[in-house]
C-alpha cells in the first residue's frame, strides 16, 4: 500500500505507539496523583493500580506491534496506534470509574491481543470469509437467538438479556454480529455482481437475511443495533451498487422502524421524548441525558483533570456515556482529539478499501469502517444530544469484551486488506461512492465536534449554574465556600468542617433572606445571588481561578462576604415579627444600606432536607421572601408621597371632610381615626379620600410619572432576586390607582426606598445589602450598590412632610394604612422614618403585615425603631 519499506512502516507505527505510550503513561501519572490534587495535601494514599491497567495494555500493544511487523509487513502502520490509544484511553477511564470492571477491561484486553495475534497469520485474501458467507451469518443469529432463552444482564439482571455466559464471564452475540453482517454483504453483492445488476434479483436473498437479523434484534429490544444494521445495510449496497434509491429507502425504513418503536415500546418513547426536550424532567426521564450534558459543560475546554472530575454522576459512564466521562475530565480538547482520531481512523480505512485488490475487500474495507466511525457517531451524538440516545458501545473506548473483541476483530481484518492493497494509480469503481461515505462519516464526527463545543463552551456556563448540577455540592463539600458576614463581621452563615468534609451551617438562620446551598433543592437568596464571592469565582484573580481549576479541578476557596444587616436589630425585628405574615425592611435613608431584612414565616435552612415537602406545601410559603419579592397593593400608605409632589407642583388640594369611600362591594376607611380632618391626620392615618383628592388634582400622567420615578415599577438593584411589575402606558382605572389600587403593588423594600426619600433631603437612595468582599490580595474590598440615587423631591418639601408626619414621643414620622390586597384579604402598612432634625443617621422602616391590624403594627415599628435610635447605635 505503501511505496516505503516494511522497516520504514515498522518505524511509522512503532513511534506513534511510543507517542501513544507517553499520552497514556502521563494520564496514568495523573490519575494516581488526583487524590492530592482533591485533598490539596500530599498526607493521602495515591492510586497506584492504575499502573496495572498501563502495564497489561503497553505489553499487549507491544505483543501486537511486534506480530504486525512480522506476518503483515505491508500493513497500514497507522491503524494499530489509533486503536491502541484508544483502547488504553478507554480502559484507563473506566478503571477511574469503576475498578473491578477496569480489571475486567484489561483481562479482556490479553485475551483480545491473544486472538488478534493469531488472526494475523490467517491468509491475506481472505477468501475463507467469502466462501463460508452464509454460515458465519447464520452461526451468528443463533448465538444472538439463544440470548432469547438462556439470555442475561450481568449488570442488572433485568431486562434487556443480551448476553450469554456465566461465572463472571459474559459475552454479546449482537455485537460481534454487526462484523457477520458486514462480512455477509460484501461477499454477496461481490457475488451476485457478476451475474446481474438488477436491485430486486440481486437483493432479495440479502434482504431475506437481513430482515432476519432486524427482526431478531426488535424481539430483544435492541434497537440501537438494529439502527447500526439499517445503516451498514445502505452503506455497504450503496457502495457495490451505486444505486441512491437503496438510501432513500433505508432511511425511509429506519423512519418508520423510529415511529413503530416510539408507539411500541416504552424505552423508545422516552429516549425520544429526552432527546426533543431534555429539560421537562431533567431528574427523571431525561436524567441521564441532562447529566451527560452537565459532564461535557463541566470539562471546558481544558477539562477537569485525569481523577478531578465526577463522571460517575452520569448514568453508566463507563459504557454508554463514556464519551461524556472523558470530556468532564479532558475537556473540549480531549473530546476533539478523540473524534480527530476517529477521523483518521475513518480516512484510512477508507484508503484501503479504495487500493484493495478486489471487490470484495473493497466493500469489506468500506464496510468495516462504516461500522467503527458510525457506531462512534451514533453513540457521541446521544451522548451529546445529537442523536437519540441508543443503547450501543464506543467501540474500542467503551467497557464490554465483546465489543472491544468485536472492534479488534475489525481492526485484524482491515489490516489484511491493506497488507495486500496496492500502491499503483488504478481506476477504481466507484470512487465517487467512497468518497461520499467518507464524506458522510468525517461531517458525523465534524457535527459531533462542533455540538461539543456548543455543550463545552457556549452553553457551559450557564448550564453549570443550574440546580439541579451535584458537581456544585460535591465542590462545596472539598472547597471551603465563603461566609456571610453581619456589618459587625458576625457569622451569620459560615462553613465548618468534619470527617474531612465541609458543610454549610446557618449560625442565625434567616431563611428566605440569606437562603440556602443545598446538593438536592438548588440555592436560593443571598447564597444564590453572591455564589461567585462565595465560591471564589469572583474577587480572586484570573490567575488563581485558572490554576487552582488546573491543579485540582475546583475553583479556589471562597471568599468571605460582608452585608449591611446590623444582628442585633435583625434579631429584634425578627422577635417582634415573630409568628406573623409580614415583611420588614430598616435602612439607612442616606446611604441605602439596609440594617434589617424580615420575611415571615421563616425557616431554617439547617432543617431543609426534613422540612422541604412541608415548607414547599405550606399555604403560607415560607420560603418567599415578602421583602424583596411580595407584591402588595399600596393603598394610603402612598399618601405622603403624593402629597409631597403636590406641594413640589403647587397642587395642594384643599383636605376632603369625608373619610371614608365606596369602591364596588368595599368600603375603604382610615387606618385610624384622626383627630380633624386636617392634611396631617388624614396621612399619618391613612385616610383613602385624602390620597383619592391628590391623585385627580395631579392628574394621571403626573401620578404615572411619580411611580416611574419612585421606582414601583422598577425591580430595585440589589444583590437579592427582586421583582417588580411593568409600568402600565397609562392607568386601565385612574381612581383605583390613585387609591394605591388596580396597576400597582408593590414590595416592602421597593415602599421603603420610596420612603427613604422624606428623611434623605428627597433622594431615593440606591439600596445595598452586601457590603463588602474579602479578597486575598487586597482585603475588605468595598461592594459599591448597583444603581444609582434619585432625586424626588426638593430638599425643603420632602422636610416639610417628615414634619408634618411627627409621632408623639419618638423623634421619627410615621404613616399608617390599611388597605385591601385581593379578594377577601387586607394588608397593612407601617412606614416611619427619622426626622429632618435627627442628628443620627437617617432611617427609614417599612413593616406589612399579611392582616388589617394597624395597631400592631405600630406597636413592632415604635419597638424596632426605638431600638435602632438607642444611643450608641
């Protein structure tokens, strides 16, 4: 085949098993230093059996090498190698996985290199294939028919039985019944090709055997083989007879084959359903699926490491999602230099078949590559999401004897076909027809590489951020992840240590606020919204991220956070809220940094795995956080501020006599009753006729360009999930809306900074919760917010107000209000704020509560307030 010398080929094929070698010695290196990478000590017992694995493999392939060089001089020196890498890639990977099978591998693996060894010395022409045709195929379907009688699964023992054996040792007749079939149709049609060329003559005895083999394969279920049999079918009849119809009709067969196995049998459907949307049951019928894809976004471009990465977190990694095994932990690169060698595989079995001899070596040669670079894609592409999922091997990587016996098998024949493939320039028949399945298998693996890259780094990301990912749990268990600190440097949620293994403690549980990191229920809150500072993915530099990712597969340690809440006045409020349904939110109306958050009901995050079911059902829904996400209609509790843009337009209604007003089957009254119906009164205690008489003197754009400007229907920017509705064009029913009705609800924290803005000189500040980060190179680093301060009101109005406002015996303002909030449901409002003449830092306090009870909630706002202005705060 080649016009260099057996020497020169021996040299070829012996330095790239040498490169082979190294790669493989290197990973096994690797592997057996992965568990200090994990512990970050050198204190640990290394993995030294995976020696044992390299060994078995370099004195087979040396074995191999050396029979090669001396019954098959002008072999093709390129095959061996591939296989070889691949074959201790694979066994290396699987051995990592799962050690047992990792020594059956390698078991399989001297008793494979002994049967190649002896196939070497069968002839060349190998006619003795050709001549027995019909009983090499006939021998295989009864082996591949007992499996219906006597069949097994050694790994489940369940459904589907296809393997024969026992005492440990088990084999598939499926799968080296694939080689049969390949052998059968080659030697047919070179056959039958040099009496008639008429497709239905000449096919229907092939079709007769090869429905045989299809339907056998659809009694046991094994559809992922009898799609591999569809496809070699037309490969192989495309190849002797030219004829495009065969691959019309083969993929029009295989279309409905798909269709009948969708309505027939259960596992079809949901490999199917999987592959059109993983998503809908990511933890169930699509699991594995969904995990393969989360393996391959977990490599990157450079992997894990050999050791680093979790591949037994997918479902029957060392088989049928091995492709997704060696991707976690090699990366994108390792994923494209496994198809490339694939590639090269596909390019050089096909150069042979194009130089053999004749035409059955040419279809065998065609043949045989088809089924090693098909099957390849086939079981890549499910791994991917490519393809549907089927149940069949990598062949050479995946663990099983009878595949890796199967793809030696092939490997043996290949190399006796280019042994006596000739070097001269020939017309050969058909060359087109060669091409196009080169074509055809090289675009598969190019499709395959590009969807990996896809998976690895354009979706990556954003698909490791999903909850349902272990890979995040398992790295918070080795990585120490940062704490969440009190203004003060109080722990509030820390990591602590035991049995070699971190966990995540709520030293003052605050539930919904700071939330929870859970390797079941995902993350919430405060632990969701700073896990890059929390895991140290953000706030270490560039350089410490990716060497810490190269040396052990996980992000460095996490660094420690600050928040603005003050602890003590967090454990007052959180007394005073006690068993109510309500929201509280205290903060500093000048700087925006918020001292006190509450939502309650509350819950423990420690008791998340014993609670979840009772807290996911609880009508109450402790795990909302009504501060920054509930939505609650205003009511008078706006009064104030419409007042106060009253007094900016020079638009002060004269003060409505009537205190009450009709809306549909409701009545609306005043929180409490004021003394006199005079503008104080009726807006300190909620009086709706009030609020009703600004809105229609501003006027509805004017009312509509407050809240805009109040922030109401802006989620405010906080390192905390916020929602907010969208500002409607204009109000559906303007006098709803005056009356804090119809098109606006708002949330304690959005009520809150618009309140900020009567004891901040008319600013709305821009709120803060997480203060500060602890990084190693600088320290504290301050967190600035993330908007911006507005200007509201002018300094002299938004004083005028607060004065206005004054509560006896504290030196603050306060407004009360009671309001509906839906069908049969009422909420009220306590907003307070220090004085324009407080010589302490201006505060503001927003309380709900899910119930019309004003006067509760004045008495938990004076007893929160009175707290934070004690002196020495």
């Amino acid at each position: 085949m080649f016009n260099s010398s057996p020497a020169t080929r021996d040299h070829i094929q012996g330095r790239l098993l040498s490169l082979a070698a190294v790669f493989l010695g290197l990973y096994t290196l690797t592997l057996t230093l992965a568990p200090a990478a994990r512990a970050r000590s050198w204190a640990v017992e290394f993995e030294w059996n995976y020696w044992v694995a390299f060994i078995i493999w370099l004195l087979a392939l040396v074995a191999m090498h050396w029979q090669t060089g001396r019954f098959l001089p002008d072999r093709d020196p390129y095959l061996l190698p591939i296989a070889g890498l691949l074959t201790g890639w694979g066994m290396l990977t699987i051995w990592r996985i799962f050690p047992s099978f990792g020594l059956r591998q390698a078991l399989w693996m001297l008793g494979v290199a002994v049967v190649f060894i002896l196939g070497l010395r069968a002839p060349n022409h190998l006619s003795f294939l050709r001549r027995f045709k019909y009983l090499w195929l006939t021998g295989g379907l009864i082996l591949t028919g007992l499996t219906l009688i006597f069949g097994t699964n050694p790994l489940t023992g369940a459904n589907p039985r296809l393997w024969l054996g026992c005492c440990g040792i088990y084999f598939q007749p499926s799968e080296p019944l694939k080689l049969l079939l390949v052998i059968y149709l080659s030697a047919y049609l070179a056959d039958r090709l040099l009496f008639t060329t008429r497709l239905l003559p000449l096919l229907a005895p092939t079709l007769v055997m090869t429905g045989l083999t299809l339907l056998l394969l659809l009694v046991q279920r094994d559809l992922g083989t009898a799609s591999i049999f569809i496809f070699l079918f037309a490969a192989i009849v495309y190849i002797g007879t030219g004829r495009k119809s065969i691959l019309l009709i083969s993929a029009f067969t295989l279309g409905i084959a798909a269709a009948a196995g969708y309505r027939l049998f259960d596992v079809v459907r949901l490999r199917v359903d999987a592959w059109f949307n993983p998503w809908l049951d990511p933890s169930g019928r699509s699991y594995q699926i969904v995990q393969s894809l989360l393996a391959v976004a977990n490599g990157a471009i450079l992997g894990r490491g050999p050791g680093l990465g979790n591949p037994n977190l997918v479902p029957i990694p060392h088989s049928d999602f091995i492709f997704a095994a060696i991707t976690e932990e090699t990366g994108l690169a390792g994923a494209i230099g496994l198809l490339v060698a694939l590639a090269i595989l596909a390019t050089r079995g096909l150069y042979i078949a194009i130089h053999a001899p004749d035409s059955f070596r040419r279809f065998l040669a065609a043949g045989l590559s088809a089924y090693l670079i098909g099957q390849s894609v086939v079981i890549i592409g499910g791994n991917l999401r490519l393809l549907p999922l089927t149940g069949v091997t990598l062949p050479f990587v995946s663990y099983g004897g009878s595949s890796l016996l199967t793809a030696y098998l092939t490997l043996l024949l290949l190399l006796h076909i280019s042994n006596q493939s000739q070097s001269q320039s020939k017309i050969v028949p058909g060359l087109p027809r060669y091409l196009g399945l080169g074509g055809f298998l090289l675009s598969g693996l190019a499709a395959a590489a590009l969807v990996a890259g896809w998976w690895a780094f354009y979706r990556g990301p954003g698909l490791l951020e999903r909850t349902d990912n272990p890979r995040r749990a398992i790295a918070d268990r080795i990585v120490r992840r940062g704490e969440i600190l009190d203004r003060r440097n109080e722990p509030l949620v820390a990591t602590q240590k035991s049995s070699g293994e971190y966990f995540r403690q709520s030293l003052y549980p605050l539930g919904p606020i700071t939330g929870y990191t859970n390797s079941v229920y995902g993350q919430s809150g405060l632990e969701a919204s700073l896990d890059p500072y929390l895991r140290g993915l953000q706030g270490n530099p560039a350089l410490t991220i990716w060497w810490h990712h190269l040396l052990y597969g996980q992000p460095p340690p996490g660094l420690d956070v600050r928040l603005t809440l003050d602890l003590d006045l967090q454990k007052t409020a959180d007394r005073l809220l006690a068993e109510q349904r309500g929201a509280l939110v205290l903060l500093n109306s000048e700087s925006g940094e918020i001292l006190a958050m509450a939502s309650h009901p509350t819950f423990d995050p420690n008791l998340l795995d014993q609670n979840w079911t009772a807290l996911v059902k609880d009508p109450d829904t402790p795990l909302l956080n009504r501060a920054t996400l509930g939505r609650y209609q205003p009511g008078p509790a706006i009064a104030p501020l419409l007042y106060a843009a009253a007094w900016r337009d020079d638009k002060v209604p004269p003060a409505p006599q009537t205190l009450t007003y009709h809306l549909d089957n409701l009545t609306l009254d005043c929180a409490l009753q004021p003394q006199e119906p005079i503008w104080n009164s009726l807006l300190a205690d909620g009086c709706p006729t009030a609020q009703l008489a600004l809105g229609q003197t501003l006027g509805q754009e004017s009312v509509l360009a407050l809240f805009n400007q109040l922030g109401f229907y802006t989620p405010p920017a906080l390192r905390l999930p916020t929602d907010s509705l969208s500002s409607p064009v204009a109000f559906r029913d303007p006098a709803r809306a005056f009356l804090g009705q119809a098109d606006i609800a708002v949330s304690p924290l959005q009520m809150a900074l618009a309140a900020a803005s009567l004891s901040s000189g008319g600013i709305r500040p821009a709120p803060r919760l997480a203060s500060a980060v602890n990084t190693p190179e600088t320290g504290w680093v301050v967190l600035p917010p993330l908007g911006e301060p507005v200007q509201i009101f002018p300094e002299t109005i938004a004083n005028q107000v607060a004065d206005a406002l004054t509560a006896e015996h504290l030196p603050v303002w306060q407004v009360l209000a009671a309001t509906p909030n839906g069908p049969q449901q009422y909420v009220t409002w306590y907003i307070a704020g220090t004085l324009p003449s407080w010589n302490g830092g201006p505060l503001t306090l927003v309380i709900l509560l899910e119930e019309n009870s004003p006067e509760l909630a004045q008495v938990i706002g004076q007893a929160v307030l009175q707290a934070a202005i004690q002196p020495g705060r």
